[in-house]
C-alpha cells in the first residue's frame, strides 16, 4: 500500500512537472519550486496555477486559501530589494511594485534594473530595452558589466541586429561575458560574415577551456559554442 501511494505521489510531482516545462510562463520560478520542494510543491503548483489556467471552480475554502497564497506572494516579493543575474543573463523574480517607486526615483539604478528584468520576464522587451538604457547613460559597467550584456541580448531578441553587433562588438572589449562572443557570432553569420563568426566561436572556447569557471558552466558554454561553431561552415 505504502509503496501505491508513493508512486501515485511520484506520478503526480511528475505530471505537475511536464505541464510547467510545457505551460508554465513563469516556468524558472515554479521548477525550482517542484525540484526543491518535491510533493508539496506540487500540490501548490496544481492549485494555483494548473487549475487556475483551466478555470477550474474551487470550492469557497479552497479559493480563500488561493487569495491568501496570492497576498502572501505579493507581500514576500515587495521585499525584494535585489535582484541577482549570473554570468550568463539569467533572469530571476522581481515584484511589479518596483515600477510603482520609478516614478520618484528616476535616477535609482536598483529600481530601474528590477523593473527591466521585470519586463524581460513578461517579454516586453521594448520597455526592457528602454530601462536598460538608461541604466547604461548612468553607469556603463552596473553590475559588472550584466546590464551591457542583457541590453546586447535584448536588442537581438528584438532583432535589431546591427545595433546589437555594434554594441556587443564595443562590450567584448571591456568584458568577456562568453554569452556576447556567441551572439555576435549569430549575427555575423546572419550577415553572412563566416569567418569572423567562427573566430569569435573559437575565441571564446578557448578562454573558457583557460578560465577559472567552476567545471559545469565551462562544459555548458563550451558545447554551446561548439555546437553553434559545427552549424557555421567555411
């Protein structure tokens, strides 16, 4: 019996997490949830998302409970005073609320850089662009260089590729985020500038192989330009 309810609660934990990767648009957050939570995540994925994008009718105690959950999420990210991105552009969690204290603090670097993750987050990546720069005219180098190179990968989301090339070809010279190697490499080969796509995918290799990364992100950047560098053909 025992051993029924384990795989019916693994079954489920599974399911709940095949319909995140599929559906889920705040995808990060909640597979992080279900990975490290486990069964209980699950649980609070299913009720708060899985039923609610199927308009699924909750029972009056159940939607108590989900309003609840809702308040407390809101009051737990108007804490959030930072907002960290790796090395790579990874994009983390803000709270809307930090769009609500631009308007009274224009030159506050912090609260513009939360609301461009915020807008990178929902995909609104004119409004990221335009917060990012700003950023930039303040300070060229916030955050280590970061928000120079999340402005370079949103202007090639936004497929303007020339300013994108521009820009990254200028970052690349102060710093040496692997990620701004490989999407000047994209775009040079987009314009059909081979040679130099490759030059930049073998550069970049070769630093990782010679940096100080710890073991796993080396081997991810490296197969990721490798395997971008075996689809450019001389």
């Amino acid at each position: 019996m025992i051993k029924i309810v384990g795989l019916l609660m693994t079954g489920f934990w599974l399911f709940m997490l095949y319909d995140c990767i599929r559906n889920e648009p705040k995808q990060r957050l909640w597979l992080w949830i279900l990975i490290l939570v486990n069964f209980p995540g699950a649980i609070a994925y299913f009720f708060t998302r899985w039923i609610s994008r199927r308009n699924i009718p909750l029972p009056n105690y159940l939607s108590y409970w989900k309003s609840n959950q809702k308040l407390w999420t809101a009051a737990q990210a108007r804490s959030i005073s930072k907002v960290n991105i790796g090395d790579f552009g990874r994009f983390y969690q803000a709270e809307t609320t930090s769009k609500q204290d631009l308007k009274n603090t224009d030159d506050n670097l912090q609260t513009l850089w939360n609301a461009a993750v915020i807008d990178i987050e929902n995909q609104e990546l004119a409004s990221a662009q335009q917060y990012l720069q700003t950023i930039l005219k303040i300070d060229p180098d916030y955050q280590y260089g970061d928000a120079s190179l999340i402005y370079g990968e949103t202007l090639f989301a936004l497929q303007e590729f020339a300013a994108a090339k521009q820009h990254l070809e200028n970052h690349i010279q102060h710093w040496s985020h692997p990620q701004a190697y490989i999407t000047l490499a994209k775009i040079l080969y987009r314009q059909g500038d081979v040679e130099t796509a490759r030059n930049y995918l073998e550069t970049i290799i070769v630093k990782v192989k010679e940096s100080s990364y710890y073991h796993y992100k080396r081997k991810q950047v490296i197969s990721k330009a490798e395997k971008l560098l075996k689809t450019i053909k001389r």
